[in-house]
C-alpha cells in the first residue's frame, strides 16, 4: 500500500487548524516543504538517515516531516545526551540537523509517495535495564497505531493533545504523528513544568488528552491541578500508576487511561478507556495481539510491532512480565531481568513498589535485590517520603506484610530524601540504584 503525505493532506483538509500551538498546517505544510527543499541541497535521498538534534517544537517538526516527504528516515536524538552518546545514535546518519533549517527554499520538492513499509523513524529504547537499542518504525507501524488508539479512545476533530515528552522518546513523537494523521493539534511542550501545565489544562481551551507518566501526573495533582474543563483522558504510561495516584486523581476530576506500549510496539499495545477504575493496563489495541507466554512474559504481536524487533515469527517478547484475565486485560507485573530470587521464591519488583506506594507516606519506592548470603538476593526497597512525613522502616515493612506474602516484604528499607532516577520519559532507573 501506498502512503501519502499526511501534513499534506492535513494542510488541504483543515489549512486554519493548528499543528502545533501557533502554526497552522497549512504553514506546516509549507515549512515541512522547505525543510525538504533544505535537506536535499545538503544531500539527502531517499533512503537515508538524518538525525534529529533538536527540541520539541515547530523546528523539529518542519525537519521530520521535511525529511520522511524526501523517502528518509528520521533519527530523533536528545538535545541532553554528551557528545559521545550522540554521536553514537547518529552514526548511520549522513546528516545531523542540530539548528532550525532555513523556512524559505527556492524549491521545495514535492512529498515523495513511499510504500508503507518503508522505515520513517528509528528511535533508541530508553535504556532502563540496558544500553538503549536503535528500533526501526515503519509508516504501517505509526499509522495502525494511530489507528489503534482512536479506536480505543476516539480522537475528535477539536482534540487537542498536550505532550511534555521528548520527541525522541516513542511517546511524544507518537503524539505529534497521531496528531497529523487526524488533522488535530498537539500541543508541545519543551520540557515539564507542572505549575504552566496545570494551568494549561484549566483554561477554558485547554488540552482534551495529556499523556503523563506516574511522576508527572502526581507533580500536576500537587500543582492543584482539580476538574479541568476539557480533559477527557490523562494517558498514563512508562509503568504501572499506583492505584492510589488513580484514586487520587479521580477525586480530582482527572480522568486517567492506564496504559502499556515500548518503542517496539509504536508506544501503546494496551489502554483503558479514560476512567477506568480498574488497577491494570486495559485490553488490546484492536489491532495489536497481547498473549502471555508459560513463563509469564508479554508477547505482541500485529501491524504496529516493529518487524525489527520481532522474531522470525512476527512475535515481540516484551521482557515484562503479566497476565491476562477472562476479559482480556493486561496486568503488568515487573520484567524478566528485574525478577528478584529471595530464597527460591520468585518476587516481582513492580507488584512490592505498588504495595509500598499504597503507604499514605510514600511518594515513590524502588525495589530491588541485593547479594546476600542467606537468602541468595535479598528485597531492598528505596523510598523517597512524602513531604512532612517520617515513616519509619518497621512501619513500612509491617504495611507491606498486610498486603504482601511474606517473601516478598523487603529485608531492608532504605529511606531517601531526594527523588528516584528516572530516564527523560519518566521510567524508573532501578539500575542506578544498584
């Protein structure tokens, strides 16, 4: 199958319509073609890699969408990475565009038509168990995977979605894609500032969906975020959300869609519709197959699996654990190469941290297993309190061994005043705590 050019045909459908807060898709349009005319004086074919050394914003954009109409492939790339790191992303790239190109060409090629199985972005994992791994997305991928979540969600001509994630990060870039493809806006921000974002989705024409990872969505209920007037969906991913951060948020009028997607599966595999009040991570995109294999590890399988990643037989082994109920819907429970074996008994890091964050004085938990020469690893917990609070180690033990069976209660709690590291997307670092 064929695959047009999406900002293209956004531009004819709905001109007046902004992309991007301030730029219309006709101007993006426009500057998209620029950008090609720009990147092809400097080389670029078809077929090529361009990296992407840029923050979010309508510069970005003009030079993705500039590059993918020339038949190339987009290579995202943090601005915040050291030199070595990207010079490491962008080694397969013949051109790396670290500034704004210019907005005015002499010719501005038109958008080349590609198949939809050619490559349009490779991304990088976000590296919370190991170096991040390159993963090629295809044009099929991206759009059955904006596909799959207006199916699941629906995506209004008036959706607005506000994304505070890095665009080399699959989840803010699958927010400016899904945007295009529907003629709708997104509204990026460079960087996550809870107070201005708060405020944002009070205003009378605020955002409609926002994606948020646990941290950031706790930042916004702390900022006094309470009934934004037309939120219908806080995407929750980069891990399960403490069930009472969801509780919090409900009472707050905050919608929350928990959901489970990686780089592989082009963000999203699983959602809940907005307000489900079920502690798990909904059921499959009607287009993405989620099984659970005997071991306990997630497989995915469908058009928005990255062929890349997949083995032989189409399947993606995630490295997460979880399972599945009569209805279909997933329950993420830790990964493989997180699992903890504490005298022989296997414990899931993910199922302990979701225990102590129940705890009223926790903000955050960490968990994982030490060297130790009775048990072979012994459960650590690291927490961070909340402010004004002092709770002490026996106290959060006992509260684990309510909830918990007692092989799986940490050993040792090691109380930390300052927050958990985290990759640029939100997820949990656990290696760093090692």
């Amino acid at each position: 199958m064929q695959i047009g050019c999406w900002v293209r045909r956004s531009a004819r459908a709905r001109p007046h319509v902004e992309a991007l807060q301030g730029v219309p898709y006709a101007e993006l349009d426009r500057l998209a073609g620029a950008a090609a005319g720009a990147l092809a004086g400097r080389g670029v074919r078809r077929g090529d890699r361009v990296g992407l050394l840029l923050p979010p914003g309508p510069a970005f954009a003009a030079a993705f969408w500039g590059a993918l109409r020339l038949g190339a492939t987009a290579v995202p790339v943090s601005p915040k990475l050291a030199a070595p790191e990207v010079a490491h992303q962008t080694g397969s790239c013949v051109l790396v565009v670290d500034e704004p190109l210019p907005t005015r060409v002499l010719t501005a090629p038109d958008p080349l038509a590609r198949d939809e199985h050619d490559a349009a972005v490779l991304l990088h994992t976000s590296g919370t168990t190991s170096t991040p791994k390159p993963v090629v997305l295809t044009l099929r991928n991206l759009l059955w995977a904006a596909q799959g979540s207006a199916a699941a969600i629906g995506h209004p001509a008036d959706e607005r979605w506000l994304s505070a994630l890095p665009f080399n990060h699959v989840g803010g870039l699958s927010i400016l894609v899904r945007s295009a493809i529907a003629g709708t806006t997104a509204e990026v921000h460079d960087g996550f500032d809870a107070e201005r974002i708060a405020a944002r989705l009070a205003a009378a024409d605020g955002p409609t969906v926002i994606s948020v990872v646990a941290t950031t969505l706790s930042r916004l209920l702390d900022a006094g975020l309470r009934e934004p007037p037309r939120l219908r969906a806080a995407v929750a991913g980069g891990g399960p959300i403490p069930p009472v951060l969801v509780e919090r948020a409900r009472a707050a009028g905050v919608p929350v869609a928990q959901t489970y997607g990686m780089t592989e599966s082009t963000a999203m595999a699983t959602i809940q519709r907005p307000g489900d009040p079920q502690p798990d991570a909904g059921p499959p995109l009607f287009c993405t197959r989620v099984t659970v294999a005997d071991d306990g590890e997630i497989l995915l399988a469908g058009p928005t699996v990255s062929r890349s990643a997949a083995g032989e037989d189409g399947v993606l082994r995630t490295g997460d654990l979880g399972r599945l109920d009569g209805d279909g819907r997933l329950t993420v429970v830790g990964r493989t190469a997180d699992t903890i074996i504490s005298g022989g008994e296997n414990v899931a890091p993910a199922e302990v941290e979701a225990a102590l964050e129940r705890h009223p004085a926790v903000l955050e938990a960490a968990v994982l297993g030490r060297p130790d020469p009775e048990w072979g690893e012994a459960v650590v917990a690291v927490v961070v309190p909340r402010p004004g609070t002092d709770p002490s180690a026996a106290e959060l033990r006992e509260h684990c061994g309510s909830l918990l069976a007692g092989h799986k209660v940490p050993k040792t709690v090691e109380l930390r005043p300052t927050p958990l590291p985290r990759t640029a997307s939100g997820k949990l670092l656990r290696r760093a705590l090692d």
